[in-house]
C-alpha cells in the first residue's frame, strides 16, 4: 500500500505540461486512481486534472544535455528546502526488455505495472496487473511490455546508477524530491505541501512529454509562490530560469 500512495504523490507531482515553456497554470503527467482522465498527451502520458495539481505552480528552471549536471543541479536546489523527505521518487514507461533489466538492476525493489490508458491492453495480461519481471525469462517479458515503472529510494543511495542506466533512448524518467521551501515572504517564497524538485530526464523544458536528448529541472512551489518564489530560488541555487 505504501509504494501505490507513493506513485499517487508522485503522479500529483509530475511536472504540468503547459503550452508556453512552463510559466502557465499546471496539468499533471500521469494517472491517479482518483483523477478524472481529460485525454491523451503525446507519448505514454495521460493528461489529468486535480485540485491538488492545480494549486501549484511549475517552471523549469534548468536544461541541460548532461544527465549528471541536471542532477547536480537538482541536489542544489533541494539543500535549499527547510524540510527534505528522506526518499526520492521515480516514474518511467520501458518499452524493452533491455530497459526493464538495466533498471531492475539499478532498483530491484521497483513495482511494475501494466499501462493504465485505454487501447494499450484489453486486460492485465496472463501475470496481472503487477507482473513480477525477476522470475521472467526475456521472451515471458517481452510480452508483458510495455510496462510503467514506479520506485522509491532513499535519498543519495541510487541516482547516479539511475543515470547510469539511462542508457542512450527511451521514454522521459522522472525523479522527484518533495519537500517544503523554507518561508520567505520578503522574496515571494510561502513553503506548502506542493513544493518539490524533479528532473525529467530526457523530458523537454516545456512538456516532458515530448522526448528530447535533453533533461530539465523543476521547479514545484505554492500557486502564491509563484514565479516570483521561483526566481527566489534559482538565484538562491545559481541557475537561471
């Protein structure tokens, strides 16, 4: 129960593609049980609206063709939250066996899933929903694909070897570090339960549904935050939006 409320945060806070490069109002990537599905996004992703999502703000406040320097950065704006969860959390969609094995190595503990999106799939499949891929030979695996992939680490333990397993292409992988911003009220900066940091990795600036070679960082403050919090905090960490 705990790694399925894990992936519902996670969803909730996966990056709001908008249509201008991250400064509109947010719609959450993914699906959550208790969202109401709006329609279909380019990619494996499902456009979802929430209340919870809708009160956030998201830019991106980095991007970069070095996977390690979008970490880098990322860590840096985490050191600067008043409260940092222990765990960071992770989201992708594989579509090889090759993926599914170099991510398995990296994170033996994932939960694996059968897309949730209608026309993927007219059912769970012959192992269910939640197919358990270490007893799979690769021709059992290849037919359980794609899958979506969900884990939980803690913090520092894994991320480079993530980035390690990336591998040269693939679908967007998400990593996100929720927290609280400390509160700043002189520079726009209110602490809430929205406030996180995530890389999409090989995810464009704009919407991380759009694949590209490169990986961006954002962003998560209060709707009052805003993008003046945000610019707060860039400054704060030495990137620029």
């Amino acid at each position: 129960m705990q790694g399925q409320d894990g992936l519902h945060r996670l969803c909730a806070l996966l990056v709001k593609a908008s249509w201008e490069p991250c400064r509109r109002q947010p719609r959450a990537i993914g699906v959550r049980r208790s969202f109401r599905v709006t329609g279909r996004t380019s990619g494996w992703h499902h456009a979802a609206m929430c209340e919870d999502c809708l009160a956030g703000y998201t830019r991106c406040v980095h991007v970069t063709a070095d996977a390690a320097d979008a970490y880098r950065q990322a860590m840096r704006l985490c050191a600067l939250m008043e409260d940092c969860g222990d765990e960071a959390e992770l989201l992708t969609r594989l579509e090889s066996v090759d993926e599914v094995r170099r991510m398995t190595a990296t994170l033996p503990n994932s939960r694996f899933v059968h897309p949730a999106y209608p026309g993927t799939r007219p059912s769970c499949g012959a192992g269910g929903c939640e197919p358990d891929v270490s007893v799979m030979d690769d021709r059992e695996l290849e037919a359980h694909l794609p899958l979506e992939m969900s884990a939980r680490l803690a913090q520092g333990t894994a991320e480079d070897q993530i980035i390690a397993a990336l591998g040269d292409n693939g679908n967007a992988v998400f990593l996100v570090w929720s927290g609280r911003w400390p509160d700043r009220p002189e520079h726009g900066l209110h602490g809430s339960r929205h406030d996180a940091v995530q890389v999409a990795f090989r995810g464009d600036h704009s919407d991380p549904a759009l694949l590209s070679g490169r990986h961006a960082v954002h962003v998560h403050v209060s709707k009052e935050s805003g993008h003046r919090g945000v610019e707060y905090l860039a400054a704060q960490a030495g990137v620029h939006p």
